[in-house]
C-alpha cells in the first residue's frame, strides 16, 4: 500500500511539472493583449481565447512550464482578413517571449518601447501593418535577437543606428 501511494505521489508530481499553471503576470499580459486586439472582419482568430481555461492552449500561445516563450498573433493562412487594434504595453510583462509575430492586419500605434526589454526575444515579426513613430532604439540591446521584420509599416523617420 505504501509503495501505490509513493507511485501516486510520484505520478502527480510529474503531471503537474508538465501542465504548471501560467505564471498570474503573463495570465494578465496575455489579457491585456487581447482587450487591445480584434478580429477584422472575416476572421476568428480569438475565438479559442476564453480566459476560463489554461491560456497556453490559446491559439498562437505557446508555454514552456509556466512562461508564454512564443505569441503569434493571427491567422497565418494566406487570404485570411487578420487583426486590428494596437499592440499593448503589457506585452513587455512577458519575461520568458523568445518570439512575437503578428500577421499582416490593421495594427496601429506605435511599437512599444517596452519589447526592448524582453531579453529572451530572437524573432520579432510585425510587418504589414499600420505601425507608425519610431522604431525603438532600444531594440539594439536584445543581443539575442536573430529576425526583425517590421516591414510595410508606416513608421518614420531613419532605423536607428543601434537596431541596424
């Protein structure tokens, strides 16, 4: 009896190693995200982000233990309408983000200055949009930062000498 209850034991503790909860700042980066962001017309693409169950099994969500390390936002399929809306500030509470992609939409707004921190970043991809300002210099700093597409938006002004 002892050694079925040390196995039960054992067993739950490796079920929840795997299936960790969302660390509660990224559960709340991830809704702010989407109260900034819609669907255009044509498109469902946050029809599977109902906030009453686990948020890694959103669409375009991807955890390793209780971190969001990749955000891809929208419908990747060719044709499809994508997003509108403005990418909010609160994307920068998500520590563990290696990648963040949106597809081509009607974002607006300027790129938040807060991605800068985001250490762990290696893909940012937000390219045919509506994005307008600057480019965050800040964006230079992320060493491990491998892609950046921020291409058939609307900003101004030169790349910064410290993101080229």
């Amino acid at each position: 009896m002892l050694r079925f209850f040390f196995f039960l034991v054992c067993l739950l503790v490796r079920f929840f190693a795997v299936f960790a909860i969302l660390d509660p700042v990224d559960f709340l980066a991830l809704q702010a995200v989407r109260k900034s962001l819609d669907d255009l017309p044509g498109s469902n693409y946050f029809g599977s982000w109902d906030f009453t169950s686990d948020p890694c099994g959103f669409a375009g969500v991807f955890c390793e233990g209780d971190k969001v390390v990749a955000l891809n936002l929208g419908d990747p399929r060719a044709g499809s309408p994508g997003l509108t809306g403005r990418i909010d500030p609160a994307i920068g509470k998500l520590s563990g983000l290696a990648e963040f992609s949106v597809v081509p939409g009607r974002i607006t707004g300027a790129l938040p200055e807060i991605l800068s921190e985001l250490q762990n970043l290696r893909f940012l991809g937000i390219s045919r949009n509506f994005l307008s300002g600057g480019i965050p210099a800040g964006l230079g700093k992320l060493r491990g930062l491998q892609t950046l597409d921020l291409s058939y938006n609307q900003f101004s002004g030169v790349a910064p000498a410290e993101v080229g």
